[in-house]
C-alpha cells in the first residue's frame, strides 16, 4: 500500500488532491474530513454515521484506492482513540445494540481491536494502526457471499457453510490484489484457523499474531452481537466460550487474558 506521509489534519490540501485519481477518491477524502470535524466536536451520531458510510461503500468496491482511503480513516480513529477512548466506546456500544450487518460487525472488531491494542501495549500499542486496520478489513471476502447466505434465519447447509468458509481466501485474493501490507491480508486469511490445526483453510505456515488476535475478537463479537439466526449470549457465556477453546489449545491463552481484562479497564 502507498505510504501516505500527508498530514491527516490537512486531508483536503491541495498537495493530498494531486493524488487523487477518481471520484471515489475524492468522496473519501471529503467524508474522512467530516469524520475529523465530527471528532472535534464530540458529535457521536455523526461519527457513527461517517464510518457506516466509509466501510459500506469501501465493501460495495473493495478497489484499491477504496482500500487506501479506508486506511486514512483508521489513522483519524486510531488518533482520536489514543486522545478519548471513550468515543470509539459509544460507536461500538450504539452499533452493538442494533445493527448485524458485515460492515458493523467489522467496526466493532475494529474498535475492540483499538481497546486491545491500547491495553496489552508493547508490539500490539506499536502496531495498533496495522490491527485495527486488519479488524476492519478482516471479513471483506463476505463482500462475495450471498445475502442470502449471510443473512439466513436458519442453520446453513452443508453446502452454504462450504461457501461461507471460503470469505477468509476471497478476502486474501481481494487484499493482497489491493497491493495492501501483507500483515492485514494474511490476518482476513488465517483468522479462523485455530492453534490445534483445527478452523478453516486448512494452512501449513504459522498462525500471525494479528491473525490470533482477530480469531478471539472476531469470535467473542459475533457471540455477543445481535444476529438474525441465533439469541444475543451475554458477556460471560460468549468469555466462557473462548476460555474452553483456550483450554483446549485452539486460542492464544495470553492473548485473550489480555482481551478478557481489555474488556474492564483500559491501561494508559
């Protein structure tokens, strides 16, 4: 991915312009401005509203500059998370408590991605901008799935759960095509795969970090989010979920105490 060294505080300047090459651009440009005005004048609403139509339309064209763009937005949410955590902590609330689309889910993994990061510091606070970027895009491969797929009030058959299971490598193949770091398409790739060799696809390398970190945010999401297809499970039953999977070798145990506690405080 092109190194964007323009400052983000300037995203409307002239220099920045030259580099835009599509309309598609452009209306980036203009709403990642507007999510900046929208930070500095605390107006939640607003703030959720740009990021739904970010991501949305990011997913609705998966192209390069779309991922480009994407990835200035979460330079703004990144900064603005370091300067008042408890911003991106509405979103995710506001979101949580209605929405179950693949966009919104994907900014909750994101903004939980943020709150790990900052709490377990080190290697994950240094490359917080890489993760959360990675949550983000982490599902984009469900951008080929059929609705009717995704959206079933029902169990899947064996068939659709054959299809569902191929979103980690249509997103890989979408990512990488992009030309974005490597890290983030590795993440979308592996992020179901499990330590015990267990999870889907079937892979012989290493499991990323990032990819570790995402497989327990990812899943603890989508236990505790509405969905159209099962009930809303509470904190500690989703908690006590992965802590079986913990046991049993699939999850990092170090990285999802880190999670678990990143769930009550915040370390700054």
């Amino acid at each position: 991915m092109k190194d964007n060294t323009i400052c983000i505080g300037d995203l409307a300047n002239d220099e920045y312009k030259k580099y835009l090459t599509s309309e598609n651009k452009v209306t980036l440009i203009q709403q990642n401005q507007e999510l900046i005005n929208a930070f500095e004048s605390k107006d939640n609403q607003s703030i959720k509203d740009i990021i739904i139509n970010i991501v949305e339309e990011t997913f609705s064209e998966p192209s390069s500059s779309n991922i480009e763009g994407i990835a200035d937005t979460v330079k703004i949410l990144v900064e603005n998370y370091a300067i008042n955590p408890d911003v991106m902590e509405l979103l995710y609330n506001n979101i949580t408590a209605k929405d179950s689309t693949t966009s919104l889910h994907s900014i909750n993994v994101m903004a939980m991605t943020l709150r790990f990061c900052y709490y377990a510091g080190g290697q994950f606070e240094s490359e917080v901008e890489t993760y959360a970027l990675a949550g983000l895009l982490h599902d984009i491969g469900k951008t080929q799935i059929s609705d009717d797929i995704l959206k079933a009030p029902r169990r899947l058959t064996e068939e659709e759960t054959q299809k569902m299971q191929e979103h980690p490598v249509i997103g890989y193949n979408i990512l990488n095509s992009c030309k974005i770091d490597a890290k983030i398409a590795n993440a979308a790739y592996q992020h179901h795969q499990k330590l015990d060799g267990s999870g889907y696809p079937k892979i012989k390398e290493e499991i990323s970090k990032t990819a570790q970190v995402l497989g327990i945010i990812d899943c603890y999401e989508a236990l505790t989010a509405c969905r159209p297809y099962k009930d809303t499970k509470i904190l500690s039953a989703a908690l006590k979920m992965l802590r079986k999977n913990v046991d049993e070798g699939k999850l990092n145990k170090h990285i999802f105490k880190d999670f678990e506690d990143s769930l009550i405080r915040i370390r700054y």
